[in-house]
C-alpha cells in the first residue's frame, strides 16, 4: 500500500439551509391553531420597519448568496404545513420573513467527513491522458449527530498525483420537487439544480425513515443492458430507532436524486453494495442482513429484495472473527469481481481486505486476503469511533486502486496498490 498524504477533514464553517419545524408537546396540541399557525400570526402584526429589521436579521444568520436564500424562502413558505394563512395575499416581505422562520442554518459536516466512496465523473473531457476526472460521496456528521452525503471531485493519475478540488464554501439545499408513496415506501425526487458545482450539494435526510441520518452511501457506475451508464448507490436510512436500505438514483451532471426505499427481507438493514452491471438478466447485490457473514442476492427488481442466495464471505481469519461487511460496489477485473470488504476483530478494530469472486458465477469465492490491506494504525487510531477504517468503495484505473477510506468515523484519506499484489496476497 502507498498511503497518500492527502486528508479531507470536517469543516464547521460549511453549512447549508435546512427547514425547521417548531412544534407543540403532548398534551399542547391544538388542532384548530397549530404551531405554524401561531408563529404566523405573530409576524402578520409586524409594520413595515418591523419587516425590514426581521429580514436584515434573516439575511445576516445565512451565508448563503442572497438571491439563492430569497428563493429559498419562498420555497419554504409553500412547503410549511398548517400556516392558516392565505399565501397569496402576503406581500413578499411577509413571505420571506414567514419562510425565514421556519428554516435553520445547519452545519452538516461539523463533526465528521469519512466513509467515502468514489466513482468516474461521467465527463472525462479534457483529463490528461493517463488520468481520470472522480467523484467521491461523503458521509458528514453535524448537530445532533444526524448524517448527510456530500461530494467531492478530484483528478488521479495512477502513481503521480491525487488532487482532490477546494469545496465551494457554500451549499445549497436540495428543493423536494416530488414525494409520493406511504412511509413504506416513500418515493422522493430532489432537485439540486441551483448547485454549481456538486460540492454545493447536500443531501440531508427528508423522510421520516430518515430522520436521523443518510448513511454510508456506496456509489455505482452502473453499466445498463442496452450499453447506456447511470449513476445508482445504496444508502441506509436511520430513524433514530430502525435502519433500512434505498437507492438513489443520480441525475445527470448530478443535479437530481432519486430516493427510494427497497424492500422485501433484506432490506431492513445497512451494507447493501449493488454490482455494477446486471448478472444473466438479474440484478445482483452484496448483502449482510445478518450482522455477521458477506451474503450474494440477485433480484428482477432493483426496489426489491426479498431472498439471499448464499452466504459468500464468512469470518475466517482473526482480524474479522466477529463479523465481515463489504466495502462497496465489486468492481470488475479481468480475474473476476474484485470485493473489498472489512473485518470486525478484537477490541472491535475494523480493518479492510478484499476478496476475489467468479466473474461468471459471482457465487464463487477464488480467493481473500489472509491479513489486512489497512488496519487502524497508532498515529490514525484516536477518534470519534476508535480503531476503525472503513470505505464505501474504491476505483481501479488500469491496474491500480484508489482506496479512500475513513479513519476512526473521523476524516477521510487515501492510498493506492496494485491490483496485482492484492492477488498475490490472496489464499
């Protein structure tokens, strides 16, 4: 392994524009004059001069650009359920300084950045030969310890160079342009068009199965049947109370998000990596819906999972006697599917490996790495979650993987080793 010295790290000056929702306690509830209602009211009594102080005082909390708050605000406004007031009527002092109260800056990477994944940017225009444009999702921890995804881009050219590019300093919140289903299965389509660079996107959870956090988001260049590419990832969704798992699907130039739950018994659990193509006719999908062993599944549904196959990479060697994960989407190689996965050892240490399928018959196991390709080491052990690395999926260019992984569910960093010398290592 060659680790790099590159290192993403949280950032609490980052934050974006969240709604919020004051409500009543039980026992305070009054249907016929909600919360919303009330707070409205209270703003209706404001005079002009009373209107511009409130919305001086709303643009100086947000860093965001004023034009790009201004629609926000109005957005807002529209989404707020039992305002008791007639939209229409307001004048739109009255309306931003409404939406101004019931939204909230949120710094959604202050505590963590860590668990990446990474996949090609779908443009590779321009790159200089030998290199290769990526996109990377985070996993960013930030008040109350609710996760959201955010994203990076950077150029890697394979034993040179790995520059990963300055975020924008400013974020912008994802405006819910549909959202049907039941709480089952909730189907919701975000649109993040006013980003100009997908560093500016947030997702931050939506849904009430969401509620506490998006998580571990294992992103997929997914290759279709009829030859065409989208970008997919599997995330858990977490309540606070229960997990589940749901795919996105990435619009192009990844401005618009897909949220959907999957369902079926697999589903109601963390770590499901989808492979990157479909398998004779099926969808195929990485499962531990056991807390212990790296399962195979295949589906003629995407959404859903109702059956695993077999249990493909049990805990076999000391570092993952407890339990095995996968760590991403298998990437293909022309030995077969190359699997990183991680072991839960002693002192709950997790560590990553790889493992080796049948590119044919993806049931089978050729090989696995007998120690660790990363373990916690002493100067990257202290942490939010000590003695833990952990990645959401690497990147093969030519022979060569890029492995970002998170150390201690704290920050981000990388290394890179040869295809080969993982299969060397493999028994």
């Amino acid at each position: 392994m060659t680790h790099l010295d590159v290192i993403l790290r949280s950032d609490p000056s980052r934050t974006v524009v969240r709604p919020f929702e004051p409500g009543d306690p039980e026992g305070f509830v009054d249907p016929d004059r909600p919360r919303a209602a009330r707070i409205a009211e209270r703003i209706m009594t404001l005079d002009e001069d009373g209107l511009d102080a409130e919305l001086n005082r709303i643009k100086g909390s947000f860093s965001a650009p004023s034009e790009r708050l201004r629609q926000y605000l109005l957005d807002r406004l529209n989404e707020i359920p039992g305002l008791g007031v007639d939209r229409a009527a307001l004048s739109e002092k009255q309306a931003l300084v409404i939406g101004g109260y019931f939204c909230e800056e949120y710094s959604f990477e202050a505590a963590a950045l860590f668990n990446p994944s990474v996949v090609l940017w779908p443009d590779q225009s321009g790159v200089p030969e030998g290199s290769l444009r990526f996109v990377m999702a985070l996993r960013g921890i930030g008040e109350g310890h609710m996760s959201s995804v955010t994203f990076r881009t950077g150029t890697w050219t394979p034993g040179k160079s790995l520059e990963v590019d300055k975020p924008s300093p400013m974020a912008i919140p994802p405006h819910v342009r549909k959202s049907d289903g039941d709480a089952v299965r909730q189907h919701v389509v975000m649109d993040c068009g006013g980003s100009h660079d997908v560093s500016e996107t947030v997702l931050f959870p939506v849904t009430k199965a969401q509620s506490q956090g998006v998580e571990d988001l294992r992103l997929v260049r997914f290759e279709e049947e009829d030859g065409g590419i989208s970008y997919l990832g599997t995330y858990t969704a977490f309540s606070g109370a229960s997990a589940r798992s749901e795919l996105l699907r990435v619009g192009p130039d990844f401005k618009t998000f897909e949220m959907t739950p999957l369902t079926g018994a697999l589903s109601g659990g963390k770590g499901m990596a989808l492979f990157p193509r479909m398998i004779d006719g099926r969808y195929a999908m990485l499962t531990r819906h056991d807390n212990e062993n790296v399962w195979l599944a295949y589906s003629d549904d995407i959404l859903v999972w109702d059956k695993a196959e077999k249990i493909l990479i049990p805990p076999r060697f000391s570092w993952e006697f407890v339990q095995m994960g996968n760590c991403g989407s298998p990437i293909e190689i022309d030995e077969g599917w190359l699997v990183l996965t991680h072991g839960v050892g002693s002192v709950r240490n997790y560590c990553l490996g790889a493992s080796l399928l049948d590119k044919k018959d993806p049931g089978k196991l050729l090989g696995r790495m007998r120690l660790p390709l990363v373990h916690p080491s002493p100067k990257e052990r202290d942490g939010y979650v000590p003695n833990v690395v952990y990645s959401c999926g690497g990147l093969v260019h030519g022979r060569t993987l890029l492995l970002p992984y998170g150390v201690a569910d704290s920050f981000t960093t990388f290394a890179t080793v040869e295809v080969d010398a993982i299969l060397d290592a493999m028994v």
